[in-house]
C-alpha cells in the first residue's frame, strides 16, 4: 500500500514536471496564480501530444509513457538550468491565490455534488463510446482503435474517434497520477478560474473584478459545470480561447508559443475547439488591423502591422488549424451530415410527404420541467450575460473610454464571429459557455456599488445554477432498470435493435453493437413514437432492417433522445403492446420484436 502510494506520488510529479519546467522556459517574470494555471495547462498539453505520437506509433504502453516523460523532464530540467541566468522569476503565493484556491475547492465541491446525484453518469452515446475507445486506444498502444459498426450511429463515432490527444492524456495522467475524480474536479476548476482571472486582470488591471470573475468561472454558469469535469476534456477547450484573448494583451513573448502548442494539441483534441481557436483568431487579426492601420499613413502602419509577432502568431495559428480541418478532420465530418443523415431522410420520404425533413429544430421538442417566470434557468443566465455585454456598449459609447476599454471593444470582434458560428450550428447554450468569461469582463459597475452587485450576481447564479443543474441530472443519468435491461440485451439479443440514443449508449457499452437510429427531424420520427399506425412504424421498421424495438420509463415519461435535441414523450407505447411481441419488460424497459 504504502509503495503503492509512493508510485503514484512519483508518477504525480512526472506528469506535470514537465508543465512546470517548460513554464520556465517560455515565460520569465509571472506570478504565482499565472505560473501555477500555465504549468498545470502546459502539463496536460504535453501529455495530449506526447502521448498522441506514441499512440500514432502504436507505443502507447506504460514504459515508453514513462521513458518519454522521464527523458522529457531532463531535456527540460537541461535547458531550464542552462537558462538559469536569464531572469526567471515567480512572485510568492499571495492572497488572490488562495481565494482562487478556495474559489476552486468550492466549485469542485458544487459541481461533485450534482455529478453523484446521477446514476451512471454519462449525456448518450458519445460518452459511452469514449470509454470503449479510451479502453482500445490504452489496449493496443494505437491511435487505430477498433471503431464498432453501430449502423447509423457509426459516423458519430469515427468522427470522434479520429481526435485521441484527450484520450491520450486521459490514460497517461490515469497511469502516472492519483486516479481520483475529486482531484480532476479541483484541478479543471482551478484552470478555469485562474484563467478568467489572468484574462480579466489583463484587460482591466481591476483585481476585485478578476476575483470576481474566478469566482464566478468556479460556479459554472450555464452549463459550463457539467462541462469541466476533467481538465483533459471539456476544460481545456475553454482554455484554448481564453488563450488568445489573453495574447492580445499579455507583454509575456512566451505567451505566444504558449497559444501555439495550444493550437496543435487541440488539432488532435477536439474539433469544435479547433474551429473555436481558429475563427477567434481571424477575429483577433481583424482586431489587430483595426487598432494598428492609420489611414493618414496606411502603407506604414500596414507594414508595422504585419511584422507584429502577435498578428504573426495568430495567422499561424489560423493557417495550422485550417490546414487540419481541411486535409483531416473535415472530410470525415462532412461525410457524415451530407451523407448518413440526409441518405436516411431521402429513403423515408414517402412516408409522409407532407413532412418537413430539413427543420433544424426537433418535431416536438421536450418542454422543461423547471420553468423561472416563464423562462428556464439557463435563459435567465444568458439574458444576465446580454445585460453584462449591454452594459459595456452603453458605457463605452458614453463614457471617457481607456486604452484598456477600446481593446475590450476590439475584442468584441472574435466574441462576435464566435457566438455567431454557435448560433448557425443552433448551438446557443454551448456559445455563452465558451463566452461567458468575456462578458464577465466587460462588467462596468461603479466602484461604491461593486460590492452589492458581485453579491447579488453569486446569489442569483447560484439560484439559477442550482435548479439549471437539477434539471441537467435528468439528462445525464441512467436507471437502473435501463442498466439491467441493457445488460440483458447483450446477453440475449441476435438482431438489429432500434430505441433511442440513451438506452442504446448503455447496450452499446455493454458490448452490442447491432442497433441503430435517426436524426432528430426525421420523418421516422412520428410513426415510431408519436402515431397509432402499426403498418407504418412496420415500413420503418423494415427499412432499417430492425429486429426489435426497445422503449423506457424515461422514454414514456419524460423524454425519448435520438442524436442531438430530447424530445416529447412517447405517445403510442400501447400500439406496441397491441401488435407486437412482447420479450421482455422489468418493469421499467419493454422489448419488443418486429420480426
């Protein structure tokens, strides 16, 4: 037990050695909250990419983990040391730290408390479908990992299954370090808040806004909680934009290699992060020609822009993304929504001729139990943001403006481009997650009354974050009896089986792969779950070449989920029970077979 524990002290300081070292030979003069997050960052971004090449190579084994780590830390421990006379320096731990520190342990402790409330945790069949891969990747030491064939949900699969560097990360910090959630819990808070604070401090030198807005960051307003549970996942991608915010502003020469191992780690992270960091940064370059051209001598001022090494850094970083997308990560993506998705509506269209099969919103989307004045708790976050943003046009438009207020307004550009880039996609929760840092930002309260809102502000985040959250378990639990059924149609089911994507994500990890199913606006949609006709849910059913037909409790009760968007209820459960046979029911799911 005890040598136990010294090995995974050990392995504890060799995965984020490195972070530390390497923070030392970027950055000279930072401190303490700035070199604590950048290390733990730079730590994790060193284990994506290394552990990313050894997964390429097929070396994803714990020696070469452990003899590339240990051969890392000397090469850098070497260069440090060679560096040494070169004015390295961190100021000492002072109180903002350890408010930050206690911001951090609070919103671990607030996001620990909603993750136990569900059981078997997991939001679909992604998330299942990342341990079976996390599991293969760590199995074979490869980045080719076995993908499973799940019919229409293999798309989804082989798009994420082509990002490894979290799954890399994941199973080098597993191996090495403590493999405790509530440490992952405090150290993604901790990157979370500290970042919103150097990010704020930087644009407006206001210390009480910065702590202001680590405290915030902490809670996790809209639904960013349930999004930084790991630093190695969701976290990180904050992460990534926060970056280039920070670029703009930072005098720190090293920040700019900072942005870019960030770029590249996320080109084999995480798709979206990617076009995050690369739209933002066409933003910053529009940003960065506003500010710097003069009309009155244009051609000068162009070329002094141009030699600037931040314009420099982010149309490297532009170029290095775009060139990923485009040659890897786009093809399998765009192969899947023109091709999976668009093939199956096309095939049912006869089914009902009068249906819309291009509606990007759901046929009849869930209604929300918990419902504020009319609104749900996540609206009244997002219109607190609105009125944060708001806040500052008016003030900036009226008021004596800064050199630091004029930089936030040019950074106003990136949020744009963006929020806008979410919002096409229909994603506007996901928008105001990686954005709300900014809004907290802007905040611009007189100084005398600063106190009473940043109050007001913690009490109601916390009120809307709570019943916001308690809604959100309902998405990310699993009965039991959904458990229990799933463990029997592995065990017992030889044909294809449809249901929704919940129940299916809980077969799928229990090793069957045979199911399948459709996009939320699909004309199957109503024959299958919402109308009386037997003979049309058996076309469907036909087409799909389906053998049995699963529904739940949930499904019954509460919402049916296919790809993206929860839904109403079922309404035809008792078609089922009067035309099909019945093989099995807990009580809780009934299978059905169709043929």
């Amino acid at each position: 037990m005890i040598a136990e524990i010294l090995l995974k002290i050990f392995g504890t300081i060799l995965f984020f050695l490195p972070g530390v070292l390497l923070s030392f030979v970027l950055f000279r003069k930072l401190d303490f909250i700035e070199r604590t997050a950048y290390s733990i960052v730079l730590s994790f971004l060193t284990a994506i990419i290394i552990g990313t090449i050894l997964a390429w190579v097929g070396k994803l084994f714990p020696f070469y983990i452990i003899t590339v780590m240990i051969l890392l830390n000397l090469l850098l421990a070497g260069i440090v040391y060679i560096k040494k006379n070169s004015g390295f320096s961190t100021e000492k731990i002072n109180l903002h730290f350890i408010l930050i520190l206690v911001f951090s342990l609070a919103g671990a402790g607030w996001r620990y408390f909603f993750y136990s409330q569900a059981n078997a945790w997991g939001d679909g069949i992604i998330t299942h479908v990342n341990i079976i891969l996390e599991n293969a990747i760590a199995q074979t030491g490869s980045a080719v990992a076995s993908v499973p064939n799940l019919n229409f949900y293999t798309g989804i699969v082989q798009d994420h299954a082509s990002f490894i560097g979290s799954y890399a990360a994941s199973i080098i910090f597993k191996l090495l370090s403590f493999n405790s959630k509530s440490l992952e819990l405090v150290l993604a808070v901790l990157i979370l808040s500290s970042f919103a604070y150097i990010a704020a401090k930087q644009f407006t030198k206001d210390s009480k806004l910065a702590l202001f807005c680590a405290a915030v960051m902490a809670l996790g307003p809209i639904e960013i909680w349930h999004s930084s549970l790991s630093p190695y996942f969701y976290t990180i991608y904050f992460m990534a934009l926060i970056s280039l915010f920070i670029m703009f502003k930072t005098e720190e020469k090293g920040f700019l290699w900072f942005t870019f191992i960030f770029a590249f780690s996320m080109m084999v992270t995480n798709y979206t992060a990617s076009l995050v960091m690369m739209i933002a940064s066409i933003g910053f370059v529009i940003a960065l020609a506003l500010k710097n051209l003069k009309l009155k001598n244009f051609s000068k001022s162009f070329f002094d822009l141009i030699r600037q090494k931040k314009f420099i850094s982010y149309i490297a970083i532009i170029l290095l993304l775009f060139s990923f997308i485009f040659l890897f990560a786009g093809k399998s993506i765009v192969g899947y929504t023109s091709h999976n998705i668009h093939a199956t509506v096309q095939n049912v269209a006869q089914l009902d001729t009068t249906a819309e099969t291009t509606i990007p919103e759901p046929v009849r989307p869930y209604k929300p139990a918990i419902m504020l004045l009319g609104l749900t708790p996540l609206t009244w976050q997002g219109i607190y943001l609105l009125f944060l943003g708001l806040n500052f046009v008016i003030y900036f438009l009226i008021g004596k403006n800064t050199k630091d207020d004029w930089d936030i307004a040019y950074s106003i550009i990136p949020v744009v481009l963006v929020g806008l880039s979410f919002l096409a996609v229909n994603y506007v929760g996901r928008a105001f997650s990686y954005l709300v840092f900014f809004a907290l930002l802007s905040v611009k309260i007189p100084k005398k009354s600063f106190n009473m809102f940043a109050v007001l502000s913690i009490i109601f985040l916390v009120f809307t974050g709570f019943f916001a959250a308690s809604q959100t378990i309902e998405f990310l639990t699993n009965s039991n009896g959904e458990i229990a059924a799933a463990n029997w149609a592995a065990a017992n089911l030889d044909g294809r089986l449809l249901s929704d994507e919940r129940f299916l994500s809980l077969v799928i990890q229990k090793g069957y792969y045979n199911v399948t199913g459709f996009e939320d606006n699909s004309v199957y949609v109503m024959p299958i779950f919402y109308r009386n006709s037997s003979e049309n849910a058996s076309v469907v059913f036909a087409k799909l070449n389906t053998t049995y037909f699963a529904d739940t409790k949930r499904m019954r009760e509460n919402y049916i989920l296919m790809l993206n968007s929860p839904q109403q209820p079922i309404e035809n459960s008792q078609m089922y029970e009067d035309n099909f046979k019945k093989i099995y029911d807990n009580g809780d799911v009934r299978v059905y077979k169709i043929k």
